[in-house]
C-alpha cells in the first residue's frame, strides 16, 4: 500500500475517502500461475500498462511508473508465499475536499494478493454456465468503457445482480444501440460455421487482455477470428458460445436467454480455446514467452 507492504488488517482507508463516495478508483484484475519454472504473471506489463490508461482517463496521476508496479507485485506474491492467485491493484482518491472537485485529492494505491478459483464456478468451467441478456445498457461510449474505474461497475453490478437474482449465472449486456457488448465481467465470443466472432471495442466493451490472447491463439491454430457488431438474436443462433477474462479465464456459454447454445454442451472451439489458454498460462505452449512474467 503506497509503497510499502503491510498486513491484511492494517490496509485501511478513512470513510471520507473520495472513492468510496464517488467511485475515484481504477483498478485492475491479474492473474499468476504456476509453470514448471514457477509463478508467472500473464501479461503484468499489459495489466499495468492498462491501469496507467485508466488512470489518465480520470486525472490521477498514479506516481509508480509500470516497472515499479511490475516489481511490486512480484515481491507481493513471494511474500504471501502465493505461487498461484489473484491480484488486485487499485489507484483510488482519498482524503481531500468532500465536494466533487477532486483536485486536491491524495492518490493512494495498493496491490492485493489473494487464491481465487474459478471465478464462474468449476462446473461452469466444465459444463457452462447459463446467461442472460440483461435490461441494462452498458454506460454510454463516453464513459470509457476502456477504462477499468470504480464507478463504471455500478452498471455491471446492476447488470450481474439482475441476472444472479433471476437465477442465471451471467449477464450479456447490450450497449446504448442495442448492440451486444460483452458479459458483466468478461467479453463474448460466438462461433457460427467454425468462424468465431467476437465484438469490436467500439462496441463498448473493455479491451480484454484474455480477449486478446485468445483471439491471437485461436488465429495461430488456424481459425478466422472475425470482430463484427451482432445482435441479440445473433446469439441465438450461434453453434458455440464463450466468455473471457481474467477472472473467468475462458468460461463456455452453455445457455441464452433460456435457449441452449448449439447442443447445450461446450463444443469443439470453445474447448480448443479453453485447452490453448490453459496451456499458454501453464508455460507448456510455449509460443508466447513475452506473456509469462515470471516471478
Ligand atoms: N469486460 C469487463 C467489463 C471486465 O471487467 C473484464 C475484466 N477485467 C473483462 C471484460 C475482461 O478483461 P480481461 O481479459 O482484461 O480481464
């Protein structure tokens, strides 16, 4: 936390913190693994490269520069003695004036370490998991979606909630033209006639770093990745589905809207893409050594 380590009782803010009251923070979600030659980091540069954007979309000036953050990070997890987990950095705004203004705001940051599984549940892993198309738009294109804030999630929140509530696993959002973005946490990807399909950025959704790995992969073992708007009833009509994201890695769609996606059961490029992932996380792929930082 600001730089130094300390332990899980004493990283504590004041409850006037601007964040707290109005979502100031941005933040990022990492994963390690363990490799046959120890934990790796994938894609940390990326994930802090990513939080740096986020920050400059709100004017916080972060104060670690990405290497600093990188190492941080690492000797967090050798401390936690963590060889595989979560981190969870944020850069969040505390004490300063209460109004809105911001401006004289402190910057603080802290990076958190933590086991975490699967993020969507093991049997969704497995099997897939159910979701449904939710009545709540993704935030208007000018509120970032790119920028992972504290306050933007309020709208996936509303989103998840909806859904849990109504017992589906996930929401699939739609953004203000009535266009599929992504899930409450992870983006989409539709397979159709053995093209897999996935939404532009422009579509509102974030520029997921598993999103981009596995489009990379998919396309090195010889598919047609295509990004292309679709709508809702686009996903009807798809033979295989699947989210991704750091949290929920590759995690197959086995239901829409209470329709089952192909034959109900994760297919073929689905299981490709999970095995493809799981490999490269693993170092056992091997074709992209510049994603695994190791620890
Ligand atoms: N969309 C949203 C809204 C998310 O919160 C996340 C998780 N960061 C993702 C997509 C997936 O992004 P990534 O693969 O970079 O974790």
């Amino acid at each position: 936390m600001d730089g130094e380590q300390v332990l899980w009782d004493d990283a504590t803010v004041h409850v006037l913190t601007h964040a707290l009251h109005y979502g100031t923070g941005v933040f990022e979600g990492i994963r390690a693994y363990r490799t046959g030659e120890g934990t790796q980091v994938f894609r940390l540069t990326d994930h802090m490269a990513r939080l740096h954007r986020s920050a400059m979309a709100y004017h916080m000036d972060i104060g670690w520069p990405v290497e600093e953050l990188n190492e941080a990070t690492k000797e967090l997890l050798r401390a936690n003695e963590l060889e595989a987990g979560y981190i969870r950095p944020i850069v969040f705004l505390e004490l300063g004036a209460v109004g809105l203004n911001p401006a004289n705001a402190k910057v603080r940051s802290a990076i958190v370490t933590w086991e975490w599984g699967a993020y969507l549940g093991e049997d969704g892993v497995q099997n897939g998991i159910r979701t449904k198309v939710s009545s709540w738009r993704r935030f208007p294109m000018d509120v970032f979606p790119n920028a992972k804030a504290t306050g933007t999630y309020i709208n996936s929140i509303l989103a998840k909630v909806e859904a849990v509530r109504s017992g589906y696993d996930e929401a699939i959002m739609l953004n203000t033209d009535g266009l599929i973005s992504e899930g409450s946490g992870e983006n989409i990807f539709l397979m159709r006639d053995g093209i897999v399909y996935t939404p532009p950025v422009s579509a509102g959704c974030l520029d997921g770093i598993t999103r981009a790995s596995v489009m990379t992969l998919l396309r090195e073992d010889g598919y047609t990745v295509v990004e292309r708007t679709f709508h809702r009833s686009d996903l009807y009509y798809g033979d295989e589905m699947f989210l991704t994201g750091t949290a929920a890695e590759v995690t197959p769609v086995r239901e829409v809207d209470d329709r089952p996606v192909g034959d109900g059961k994760p297919g073929p490029i689905t299981r490709r893409a999970q095995a493809l992932f799981a490999d490269t996380v693993a170092g056992k792929l091997g074709t992209h050594p510049e994603w695994l930082e190791y620890v």
